[in-house]
C-alpha cells in the first residue's frame, strides 16, 4: 500500500512527531525499528484494516440509488442513458406502476452493478437485455 | 419470440436479485450491529476505502487514509482504525487524520471539522468522535516534522518516562533520564 513519493512527507511520520520527536530522528538516522510486541501488534493491526476494508465494502453502506445500470454499461452521458432518462420521466413517472417499477429498479441496480463489475458473464448477460429495452424505448420515445 | 424470451429472463432476474438483496440486507443489518456504527455512517454512503491520497499544496504530504464516508449533510466523514488494548485515542492519531482531511479538502472534497476513530480491543469495537486541526496547525505539524528530518532542530524529548519503556530506540537514544537501560 506504501508507495514512494520523492520529498514527501508521509501522515503517519508528522503523526509520530506529536509522539516523540528523539524517536522521529533517530528512525531516519538508524531507520525504523521494532520490538516482537510491536511487531505483533502491527500485525494484528495490519490483519484487522483488511478485514474492516472488506466489510466496509461489503456492507458498510446504505444503497446509492444513484447507481445506474445504463450508467455502468454505456456511460454518466451516453445516448443510450439520456434515453433511459427520458423514458423514466415521460412514462414510468407519470403512472402508479412506473413509479413502483423505478423504486425497485433503484433498489436492485447497485447489486446488479456490483454483480456486472464482479462478474463479466452477468455483464454479458445483461447487456443485450439492456440493448434490448434501450431499443424498444427509443422506438416508443 | 425473442420478446417473450428476454421477458422471461428479465422477470427471473429480479426474483434472484430480490433474495440476493435480502440476503445483502440481513449480512449488513449484523455487520452495523456487531460494528456498533454511528448512525450518521450507517446512514451514509462508503466512498473510499484503504486509498493512497496526495497533495503538493499547501505541503508535499501523503497518506492512505482507512475510510471514507459522504453522511446525509452531504459533507465526507474520515474513519481510522486503532487496534489497541484499551479505548484510547492520541494525539497523533488525531494529527494523522487531519494530514488526511487536508489533502481531501485539496483535491476539493468537502469535509466535516471531525473524524471517527474505530478502535478495536479485546472487549469489543468503540467509534470515537474526535474534532480535527485546522490546515494552519496541520502545517505548523508537518513544518516542524521537515525541519527535525532535515537536522535543523533539536528534537525534544519524549513528555512521559512511560513512552521510552517500550521505545525500539532506546539503544540509540542519548537520553538517560528516560530510557530503561538508566534505571536498570
């Protein structure tokens, strides 16, 4: 996860500053040293943030019904997704059984998201599908 | 006929994605409970997670900060992960986090004036809200870091006897009144 950044200084050294700053100096004279129960604990520490970050991943968020297939398949500004919009907001919003399909679609399109950027067969899947209603929608738009 | 059939596919995909979803809800409902979450992070949206961040203004620092969440407000909340043996926060944890506030607000994030401290003990996990510094004592902090790795000041001492007991310097470190090799 280190990475090298020529004169950069990096967090966790000006955190250690506030620490003790002998320690600051005599690791860049004698470089970084470590006791077994430092070692250790680095360890579990380190252990622990990997399986915090996949968790979080996981689930440490609540849904972004922001996330939109077309958005991942075609683009934020592609045809094909203006076309998506505007059938969202000329058809499906304007009757009682649009509106229940968008909250699902909302509801289910991060999965399907997540599942596509997993998965290129689902990706594969799905794409024709999404051609498919694209089509149609432009042809009734 | 080909209508019939993406149709048929379309409508078992939202039944598989149904359960799938249900299964995702239940795994995070024990996830924020096991976690003990804030509610204003449960509520809000992950961003990033172990990213390598960098700035060049309004000094040459990096990092790579644990979490990053958008709350409600809008405003992005950073959250660090401490393993320790007691539910502590320092001072240097809260000075690491705000080098990563100021590199977010750089890039043109925008940030809340606090940050949550996710420490993990043997009796379980804590978040500690804690208010961070502002960018001048951030660079007051990384000014006086340049200067002590550049040899152009003398460093202080450690403030508490108790923090050299444990210090992997000790051998190379000149002061007596503190290390434990003195007292031996």
């Amino acid at each position: 996860m280190k990475k090298k950044a020529n004169g950069f200084i990096s967090a966790t050294k000006i955190a250690q500053r506030s620490f003790c700053e002998k320690q600051l100096v005599l690791d860049e004279q004698y470089g970084r040293h470590e006791t077994d129960i430092q070692r250790q604990r680095r360890e579990r520490g380190d252990e622990e943030h990997l399986r915090h970050h996949l968790e979080a991943q996981r689930y440490g968020s609540s849904r972004d019904s922001r996330c939109f297939i077309a958005t991942e398949l075609y683009g934020p500004v592609a045809k094909e997704t203006e076309q998506l919009r505007l059938f969202r907001d000329r058809y499906l919003q304007r009757s009682y059984l649009g509106r229940i399909f968008t909250s699902a679609y909302y509801k289910l399109s991060p999965t399907v998201v997540r599942l596509m950027q997993r998965y290129p067969l689902v990706r594969k899947i799905i794409k024709p599908i999404i051609n498919w209603i694209v089509k149609k929608v432009s042809i009734n738009g | 006929m080909a209508e019939a059939y993406y149709l048929a596919i379309v409508c078992l995909l939202i039944l598989s994605l149904y359960g799938i979803d249900a299964r995702r809800r239940e795994k995070r409902r024990k996830f924020i409970l096991k976690e003990r979450m804030p509610a204003e992070l449960s509520e809000g949206q992950l961003i990033r997670s172990e990213h390598y961040i960098r700035t060049e203004v309004p000094r040459k620092m990096h990092g790579t900060l644990d979490q990053l969440y958008r709350v409600l407000s809008g405003l992005h909340v950073l959250v660090d992960s401490k393993t320790r043996d007691k539910h502590q926060v320092f001072m240097k944890d809260i000075v690491q986090v705000s080098v990563y506030r100021i590199i977010l607000i750089r890039t043109g994030v925008r940030m809340a004036d606090y940050a949550y401290f996710r420490v993990v003990t043997p009796d379980g996990i804590e978040y500690h809200k804690r208010t961070l510094l502002d960018e001048a004592q951030v660079i007051d902090e990384f000014d006086r870091t340049q200067t002590l790795i550049n040899g152009k000041a003398t460093p202080s001492n450690a403030q508490h006897k108790a923090m050299c007991m444990s210090c992997p310097q000790q051998i190379n470190c000149d002061d007596w009144q503190f290390s434990g090799r003195h007292q031996s």
